[in-house]
C-alpha cells in the first residue's frame, strides 16, 4: 500500500468520523471458553487459541499464557501503526522487526508478597528498521506509533474496566 492508496481508504472515515462522530465508536469485543485443565480457549478469528498457566504459575508449557497474548497483542498492534504511518509520512521501510518484552514477577500472582505487583512491572517495546530514512524522520515515525498505538496507549493510560458476572445453568433455589 503506498500513501496515496492509504490516504483515499481513510478519508471517507474520517470525513464520516468528522460529520458523524458517534459513528466512530466502535466496540471491540473478544470471547473464551473456559477448558479443561486450567484453560481457556480463545477465537481469534481465524484461529483458535488455548491459553493457561505459565510454567512459572504450574501451567505445563503447552498452552499460551495470556501475558505472552498482551505482548504479542502490543507487537501486532506497534508493528500495524508503524507500518502504516511510514506509509502516510513516507518512510521507505525496506523491513522490519517488532519485540517486546516484559517483566512479572511471579510472587504476586501466585499471593505469595502481598506488596510485589500482579502484573507486568516494566514492558520494552523495540523496532529493529531497515531503512535509509534520515534520524528526524525517524523520530517522527516512532513517535506517531506511540501516539497512534491503540494497544500502546490502553497499557499507558488504563481505562477504567468493570467486570460483573452471570450464573448460568442453575436454577434458583427459594
């Protein structure tokens, strides 16, 4: 896709966004199985995925731990933004690697320090480029990503989640 190609996709949504701004509100919404063992499967799609414990937390390994699925969501997310505004600010990207890693420390998730944070405590986001595009050029390109990043920013700035529950299957007693 060259900039010309992306510029004439997005201009009528943004044009729609602009006119009908309720219109860009779109839920995004994703769905599991509880599974056998301690697991979950997950469609993704085109795929189904089956996420479980970690090895750190007793998982067996054969499972995907739903940290690795944030990190990969993080990468495919990054990767896409980036792609994407090289495109619009004309970066030539002749490749390309996204990583990111990041840092748990198992004591919380498994309650044993009650001061040690459930969750990851620190995420490294790189991009090894392959291209001849001058250093401020750059600049600009990793920053519109961050800006850009719908996962990037959601990790950055928490929205506020609510979780609630129904009972299924069971029949109310007097």
């Amino acid at each position: 896709m060259n900039v010309e190609e992306l510029r004439a996709r997005q201009a009528p949504l943004k044009e729609q966004y602009r006119q009908e701004p309720e219109t860009a509100l779109i839920t995004l919404k994703a769905q599991g199985q509880i599974g056998a063992g301690v697991t979950c499967r997950i469609e993704t799609g085109r795929t189904l995925v089956e996420a479980g414990l970690h090895p750190a937390t007793g998982g067996d390994g054969l499972s995907l731990c739903s940290g690795d699925l944030l990190l990969e969501a993080l990468v495919a997310c990054a990767g896409v933004t980036l792609n994407a505004v090289a495109t619009a600010i004309e970066v030539e990207l002749r490749s390309g690697t996204v990583r990111a890693e990041g840092d748990l420390d198992f004591r919380g998730t498994l309650g044993i320090d009650r001061e040690v944070p459930v969750g990851f405590q620190r995420i490294r986001l790189h991009f090894d480029l392959d291209t001849d595009a001058p250093a401020d050029k750059l600049a600009t390109l990793i920053r519109l990503t961050e800006r850009y990043c719908v996962v990037y920013q959601t990790l950055r700035q928490s929205p506020e989640i609510v979780v609630g529950y129904d009972v299924i299957g069971r029949q109310n007693a007097p």
